[in-house]
C-alpha cells in the first residue's frame, strides 16, 4: 500500500507537470486535476461525439452486469475488433472489452468514471494514441493525457495496474510512425517509473525483417488487424498479464 501511496503522488505531480509546467502542493495538484478533467484540449475532438457508444455499454451492464475485478481492456478501434475474440484469447483472465471506435487517449481519460473505474477492475489494459497520432496531436500531449488517465484511475483505485500497449505500425498510416514510435518512447519512459505501470511492446512483431508493417496481418484497409494481427497482440500481452493477473498470482 506505501508503494502504491507513493506511485500515486508521482503521477499526480507528473501530471501537473507536464500539464501546466511545474509542480504544486496536493492541495494544488488535486484542483489542477478535477480542472483538466473537465476541459477537453483544444486539439482533440469532443469526447461526447462517442457517447451513443458509451450508452450502449451502459445499457448491456444493466442486463448483464460485469464482474467486478475483472480486467478491463479499452481503448480504440484496434480493441473494439478484438471484442469478438478478445475474452477467448485471454482465458482464463475475466475479461471485460469496452474499445470505442475512433477514440483518443484523451477519450479514455473522458469516460474513464463510465466505462473503467465504475467496474472496480483489478487491472486495466489500455491501447490508445493511434488515432490521436493520426489526427495531428502531438507525442507530448498524448503522453500527457496518459499521465492524466493514470491519475484518474489511482484516485479511484490505488492498487489497480495499468498495461499500455503500444501504438502499433500500419501500412494506412505508415507516414507518421516517427511519431507514434516517439509517443511509444514517452509512454514507456513513464511507465519504468511506476511499478503499477507496464508497457507492452506489440508493435515490433508487427514490423517484417526490412523494419515495415507485415502486410498479412491487416484487414483490407491496411488499418486495423485481422486474426494474425490478434494474434500477434495475444502472443504479447497474455503471458505479462498471466504473470501478474491469474489467480495464481494472487
């Protein structure tokens, strides 16, 4: 409990941070947080575009409702077409899958109340940045809204561990990957300080011997990812998430 007390306080004051260019008393850095999370950054598009998304799973939870302590993995389009497989490729982990198509790291942090913490999980999988990389936003920023979501998550739950994946290489957005790879960069520098955080890299199986995306595992689009790309996803993230989140580990 006094490591996750002290993990917490690093990222409240990483917040503020890099949020407003210094650090601050608690007193200050709690305020500073609840002002954030009711702004939207000019940046990014409203977070209410994808609200009829968020109803919808608050819909399903009243007639079926999830377990609490489960882990729940949210995020973009990439775990929205996970969904169908995602609680299969995990077994025996107690899987709840809440991605929403087209969203941002800054999306993630909006809903976090309605589509994460409200499910008292015991881990949280996240994969976000893609889109956000794509629409312009900056490696910085979306590094920012991390340490936000972060934040958010351990006022409500202290103990709960958090598993980024990496933003993945696609041939349909292969122009800006410098830029996803530096967002990847600050997101896995942020994570080796905080042993509640663990980044997982899925997006160098991703890449052929030349270092460019393997063509096999997408969809048509060249965008989002078909069975062999889950499988690629699966092959990374279950055996971190087996060592830490079985019920053997408990």
């Amino acid at each position: 409990m006094e490591t996750s007390m002290k993990n917490r306080a690093f990222w409240m004051c990483l917040g503020i941070v890099l949020l407003n260019g210094c650090c601050a008393s608690h007193t200050t850095l709690s305020t500073a947080v609840i002002q954030d999370e009711a702004s939207n950054p000019s940046a990014y598009p409203p977070p209410e575009r994808l609200v009829t998304e968020i109803i919808a799973f608050e819909a399903q939870d009243q007639t079926e409702p999830p377990p609490h302590g489960a882990i729940v993995c949210v995020g973009s389009s990439s775990i929205r077409g996970w969904h169908s497989t995602i609680q299969e490729d995990l077994a025996p982990l107690t899987i709840i899958p809440r991605g929403f198509g087209g969203s941002t790291m800054n999306d993630a942090v909006y809903y976090t109340e309605r589509i994460v913490t409200v499910y008292e999980p015991r881990a949280v999988v996240l994969y976000e940045g893609d889109n956000d990389i794509w629409l312009g936003i900056s490696p910085q920023q979306v590094a920012e809204r991390f340490a936000v979501f972060v934040t958010k998550i351990h006022e409500a739950l202290p103990d709960t561990r958090i598993y980024v994946l990496s933003i993945k290489p696609s041939i349909a957005r292969w122009e800006v990957w410098p830029q996803m790879k530096e967002a990847n960069r600050l997101i896995e520098k942020a994570c080796l300080s905080d042993v509640l955080l663990t980044y997982t890299d899925v997006s160098s199986a991703m890449l052929d011997e030349t270092g460019q995306p393997r063509r096999e595992i997408f969809q048509p689009d060249m965008l989002h990812l078909n069975e062999s790309g889950y499988a690629i996803w699966k092959a990374a993230l279950l055996p971190v998430l087996l060592e830490k989140e079985s019920p053997s580990a408990d």
